[in-house]
C-alpha cells in the first residue's frame, strides 16, 4: 500500500518511495531501551554527519511547555546537528531539576558526537508532572550514540507512546539539479495513556539548503499539516517538529527556484500524509473527518475548529451518523462569539456532506428518504468530507478531525495516578 | 433531602423550600401530550394571570438559533404574560415554515388566554433541522390551555427531553416587606438524544417588581448559574430563559432597597441549585467539578473554560483520577492563545485540588505517597473542586462541569438520522 493514503494528500508525480525507514545520505540514527518506559525503546538519537547541516524547528504554542522545549529554543536552531529524544516521561512541570535534566541530556550527547551543545535538540514525550529519571536517559543516550546506523528504523519506535506503530517515510525526490532523499519519522497526537498527546516529527534530507529556506518550507509545510489537525483539541506541552538538511546529495536548492518548488511539493505531501496518520492513529480513532470551511477570513478558523473539536460533531462521526444539525450548531457557537465580521450572526450557512448540499441559506434542503439513504450509505467510509460556506468572504481552511469514541474515554479514564 | 444539595450554593437563611411544584400565587400551567415526541408530556404552557406582569428573558449567543428564539426576541420581552413550550423538535433551521410554525403557537395561545401575542414566549427544545409538525403543536397548545392549573408538575414535565428526571423548586422567600414565593422550572442542558442540548429555564414569582429591576436581578443571577456551566462545551440553537413576575403576593420590591437585595440572593441559590442540577444531569454525567481561575482579569475566563471543556480534565474526573497534569496542560493551551496579557506565556501556576496544593510555581510539590493516597481518596467524590491560580491579577471565575464518560459517547453515536 502506498504511503500517500489519504484521498486528500495527492503523491506528487516527481515522488518515489523507498524502504520508509531508511534515511537521506549523511544521516544517523538509533533508539534504544533504556528503562523510562516500562518496556520498549524509549531513547532515539538522530545525528548528520556534515558540519553544513542546517535546521528549522517548530514548537507548541503552549504557555506550559516542558524542559526540553525550552532547551531547544535556547539551541542554534538554523545548524543543529543531532537530535535526542526520549518516551515515557515529557519532564513538564519538575522545575530547575526538569531543566537540568534536558540540559544534561543535550550536553551528553553534543559530547558523544563531537558537536556543540547549542547543535543538539532535545524532545520529550510522556507522562507529565514527573521526575524524568536523569540516569537512565543519560545512559540511553551513551548507548544509543554507540548504535547509530544508517536506518530510521529503532529511531521511529523509540518515540512513540500509545501510537498503533510506527509512523516514518523516506521519499526519493527528482528535482531539476537532481534526485535528493526526504524522510520523516513521527509520532502520534493520539492522546497517550495515562496523560496526553504529544506530536513530534523528524524530518531529514540529504538536498543542500540555505537555513531560511528550509525554515520557510518547514514553516509553510508545518501549517498545512500538523497545524490542521486536532484529536481532541488539546494541544500538548510539547509538542516539537525538528527538520534537518545536510547536503550529502549535492543537490542545492537555491531560493525561489523550480527546486524549492518541487522539494516543498513534496514536504507538503509527506506532512500532510504523515498528520492524517496521526489524526487517523489518535486514541480510540476509527475514523477522520475533513472540515473545509469557506467565507468570511476572520471566521473560517474558529468555525472550523469548532465544528472539529465538538463532541457531537464527533460522536455522530463515530457512529457514521450524517447529523448537519450538529455541524450548523457549532457553527453557529463559533460564530456567535465573533464580533466584527460580516459572518457573526449570520445564520445563511451552506453544507455539504460527502458532495451533497444538505443545507443551504441556513435551512435544511427537505432530503427524501432514498437521497437519506444514500447520504448514510456516503459517510460510512474511513474519511468523510463536510464542507461548510458562511457569511463573507476571502477566507477558506480546513481541518481534520478523528471521532469520539468509547476507547478513548476508557484509555483517558483509567486510574493513572 | 434539600434541594440546596451542592456545597457550591448556600441556602439563604430567608428561603424556605415549599411543595417543588407549586407555583407562586397568579400563575397557572399545564403540561400536556401532543404526540410529538413519541411519548410522554411534550407541550407546555405557563401564564401570570395579572395584566400588571412583568419579565424578562435571556437567549443563547449562538448565530443559529432556533424559530422561536427568533420569535420570541422580537416578542414584547418586559411585559411578557405567557410561555409556550414544546419538547421533542426544537424548530430550527427549517426557513419560513418554521418560523411560521413559531408565529401561530404565539398567536394560538394569545387567543385562548386572552393576551396580545407579543405577551406570548416560545420556547422547544429536540431534534433540529427537521420539520416541527405544526397541527401537532397547535393542538397541544390547545388542550394544555384548557387544562391550566396552580401547579407546576406537568409543565416540568412536558420541557423534558433526556433529562432523567424533572427539574423544579418553589421557595417561600421572607422578604423586609413581607413573604413571596419564587418557582423555577428548568430542563437540562444535557446532552440530547439524538441530537443536542438545550436549555430552557421558567421562573414565577408573585412578587411586584420594575421590569428594570426584574431583569437586572435575571441577568446577574443568569451569568451566575447557568453562564457558568459546561456539560460538552456546545452551546445550544433554543437556550431560552424567561423570568415573570405577576405582583400576586401584594409586597412591591422596589429597586435598591433591602427586599430587592434578599430576592436577589435568593433567586441567586435557585439559579445556581439549577444549573448545578443541570450539569449533574448532563448525559452520562456522574460527577461535577468546579474550577476556579484567579490572576489576570482578561485570562480567568479562557482558562477556565479550557479546563471545563477539556475531554482529558473531564475523563480525568470520571475516572477520579487527580491528574494534575491536565489542568496545566488545558490552561497552558488556553494562556498560550492570548496576546498582551501578563499572563501570556506565563506558566507559573498554583494549582491546588480539594484544597491540597499540587503545583506551586508551575513545578509540581512533590507529594509523599501518603499524600498522594489522601489526594486520590478526596477526589472520589460527587464534587471535585479545582483552584488554579495564573499570573496577574483582578480577575476571578469559576466553571462548573460534569464528566465525560463512555455513556456520553453511546448516546450521541447512536445512529439518528
């Protein structure tokens, strides 16, 4: 099966796909099992070998994030060389020892592959409000930067937490200078058990970039993907996309030409295929749903994310219920708290479900019993498109969205403490 | 047992509880079956019989709202004589036949009980998006006027929906100037099958008020209790609030004075015992919690909202879980989001839970097993409270809410269309 599942990601035509754990020339990896889980690898270390490396990194927004996400903002984000990452504890919310353990952790490694500290990100993901045990990924560390190989492969697991498996592509890419290598490994948003979703995603390839395009490319990528997916609303604390770009290929990709173009095409569908795994992985998911909503440009994200983030709306997904009523609701709770905008009070909304208008100017279209039938027989696929227009103009997002279901109150209920 | 069960609300010392569905003097209802749910009581009609009556009325903030809410706001608001309710289908997003729909129970019950129709509220509550069966609701209006009677039980009755039982209290409330009664009815806002909440709250007094002081009482005592309770976060299409006062009780509460101040704390604990009955009856609820946010005055509320509605914080309290972790992480998200408060990007939280402090300074203290264990007992409650504490100041708020459960799920993915 392809990697580019989704009927909403189109593989782009200069894109083959390799062996999905292997890795652009000039980099390394390893994870390993180093006990901060209770069992399974839990320590990855991701390295390029050129000191011409360079990097772009996003994070989460939250106003409380862990330690290692403020160690990586500390860090030389435009030429990291290596990335540490860890499972099973996201050392949020332990203080100076929490910070000191990230610090730790960088600096172990910076030393093990013979670069500069402020070259080396940090990740962390798991249970929050703990004390990370600062031996074991120490340990873990050494030992996975004395396994390093040419293959993504332990890499991939050693992020991961309550995700179904592994989550990596490597992509060989033809650009007018040449083919380069892009490879990515993540791990899911699915809300972790016994505490919550973190999203991480490392991105490599072999092309020889400048920093400020490959930090534009990541950035414009970023926002198409994991900015528009949401399992349950609740963004994590640390939440880390590192992209690194070391050159072994010789291809360069110089500013604004048809290599930029056809490189960020292919960024675009390896995150955007690799967001809807997380979606579709999320805890309890069964199925993901498309919002696209169009109008008015300062309402089409907080209608969108409402619509997204609704229990009902995700329930009758779950349930392969086609229930507007709940799409014009939310709607309309988005758009009530918007002041200012041609859209805020306007109940004039159109909808369609599956390519069929189902409300329009605000009123149900009167479906007949057969045309409701085929309406229910539309939406029992694994993805369902709804596509709602508002009041206005100028504005158009969209968002995907995982169903509700009683796996994932059962996973996130469960006495954890 | 009182019906002032929650710790969060006092009994006033001048309130007595009487028979809960009496009604005060001047008010006659009914509650009828009309066959538009497929059974049970479902059309409901409430009116002052004084021509002196005054009111006042609050609506959902939603941008699609419901026939009657549109109805009923251009209705004469202050001098309001009568409530028509109905149960089952709630009138919305049906065009002009249901707007019509909405106009003829208006009109049909100002005929029989001999009031102007804009003296005539309309209020449903049910499924949405489909058509609301007019002759059905005529004849329901009808019949539950020839069959008005002093007490409350079967209009209580017919504004149920999944509500698992009936919502109603009349006090006897001594005021300086003499006694008057005060009766609500509500239904809740949990969750509907199969489609979503609504809201509906009738209050009755026989005391004399100003129509400003009746509805200035209605607002504060509004934002009080039913503003500041989430079951899932959706904000209904139909939430309607109308408050009469008929004069029947011959004691004039005139503005300002000592009678307005002990009607208001009294209509005050109804309102709050309401909604709190409300939340603890949201579908698939077994617990509330609260959660209150001080620090900066533009933060409390985003914060405390994206606690309440956050799946995790509420799977949490299901499970009885104290899981700490998720309420940082909710408020983070929620602080994250705002520009140009002191509080943005602040993550030095106070966190404490049943009154014990869990985080301080936004690093967690480090609890003994011991009082790890203590923790664990004392959220095994009906109420859990939540204090959080954020950077600034001026402002306070809190945020009742129920938990999510698997029943939640069940109801609202059952296939309804």
């Amino acid at each position: 099966m392809s990697f580019f599942r989704s009927r909403w990601v189109d593989r782009p035509e200069h894109v083959r796909e390799l062996e999905p754990t292997a890795l652009p020339a000039g980099f390394r990896a390893a994870g390993v099992a180093a006990g901060i889980k209770p069992d399974g690898l839990d320590v990855g270390v991701l390295v390029s070998d050129s000191p011409e490396t360079v990097s772009a990194a996003r994070f989460t927004s939250s106003a409380v994030v862990g330690a290692p996400v403020i160690v990586s903002r500390g860090a030389a984000l435009e030429r990291l060389r290596a990335v540490v990452s860890s499972s099973g504890n996201a050392n949020v919310a332990d203080g100076q020892r929490g910070l000191d353990t990230a610090r730790a952790a960088q600096a172990t490694a910076a030393e093990l592959l013979g670069v500069e500290p402020e070259q080396v990100g940090v990740a962390a993901t798991g249970v929050i409000a703990r004390e990370l045990p600062r031996d074991r990924l120490l340990a873990g560390v050494a030992t996975a930067a004395a396994a390093l190989g040419p293959d993504a492969s332990d890499l991939a697991d050693a992020i991961l937490t309550t995700d179904s498996g592994p989550k990596r592509a490597c992509l060989e890419v033809t650009l007018p200078s040449g083919p380069v290598r892009l490879a990515a490994q993540a791990k899911g948003a699915g809300m972790m058990s016994p505490l919550f979703a973190t999203l991480f995603c490392f991105v490599e390839t072999d092309a020889a970039l400048q920093p400020e395009t490959l930090d534009l490319l990541t950035g414009v990528c970023v926002k198409r993907s994991f900015d528009r997916i949401t399992v349950d609303g609740q963004l994590s604390t640390s939440d880390s996309v590192f992209c690194l770009a070391g050159g072994a290929s010789g291809v360069a990709v110089a500013p604004e030409s048809e290599d930029e173009l056809r490189l960020g095409e292919a960024l675009d569908a390896l995150l955007r295929q690799m967001a809807l795994d997380v979606v579709a992985d999320g805890e309890g998911a069964g199925r993901v749903g498309r919002v696209v909503v169009r109008g008015d440009a300062g309402a089409v994200e907080p209608v969108a994310r409402a619509v997204a983030n609704s229990p009902l709306v995700k329930t009758a997904l779950h349930g392969a219920d086609p229930n507007f009523g709940r799409i014009l609701q939310a709607a309309g709770q988005a758009l009530g708290a918007l002041d200012g905008t041609v859209a805020a009070g306007g109940a004039y909304l159109d909808l369609d479900i599956e390519g069929r208008r189902v409300v329009s100017g605000g009123a149900q279209v009167g479906l007949t019993e057969a045309e409701l039938a085929e309406l229910v027989e539309a939406v029992t696929g694994p993805e369902v498109d709804y596509e709602l227009t508002i009041p206005g103009q100028g504005g158009e997002t969209e968002v995907f969205f995982s169903d509700l279901s009683r796996d994932y109150v059962t996973l996130n209920a469960e006495y954890t403490t």
